[in-house]
C-alpha cells in the first residue's frame, strides 16, 4: 500500500511540475482530482485517499515554496518511509 502511496505522490509531483512548465499554472488539490479519477481501483487505494495525498501534496508544496518536491522512493536503500494517509470515511473493517 505505501508503494502505490508514493506512486501517487510521485504521479501529482509530476502532473504539478509540467503544469507551472507548460502553463505557469500552480495546481490545487482540486484541479488534481480529475487527472487521478479511476487509479485508486488499480492501485488498491479508496478515492479519498488519493484525494488526501493530492492535499497533502498542495500544502507541503506551499509550505516549503517549492515547485517540485523531492521523489518518493519505494525501494532501495535511500528509500521514503511508509506513509499512509488515512481518510476517517474511508476506514473499513473486514
């Protein structure tokens, strides 16, 4: 599940950097909602959390006034660690 978390993170990373390249445009977490619609289905991830790495991805983005983040790597030694955004409505038991 981190892998596909990182997956994420690294797709918005991406998608935010051509935006303000191609059309100087800075990205909210909304705008990124369309472009990641469907993937949690084939990441194995609920839509909100996607929704909330897309937030997550906003604010540290303006916080550290940067227009690219560092990668989030799965493997490897220098790899990031396990973060899992967890959304309360998106919780479920089995």
């Amino acid at each position: 599940m981190a892998r596909s978390v990182n997956f994420v993170w690294n797709f918005v990373n991406e998608l935010s950097q051509r935006s303000i390249k191609e059309r100087g445009v800075f990205l909210s977490a909304y705008d990124m909602h369309p472009y990641t619609k469907g993937a949690g289905k084939e990441l194995g991830l609920h839509s909100q959390t996607l929704q909330c790495i897309a937030g997550e991805y906003v604010t540290r983005r303006k916080q550290f006034k940067k227009v690219r983040l560092n990668w989030r790597k799965s493997g490897g030694v220098r790899r990031s660690l396990g973060w899992i955004p967890v959304n309360t409505g998106a919780a479920q038991w089995k």
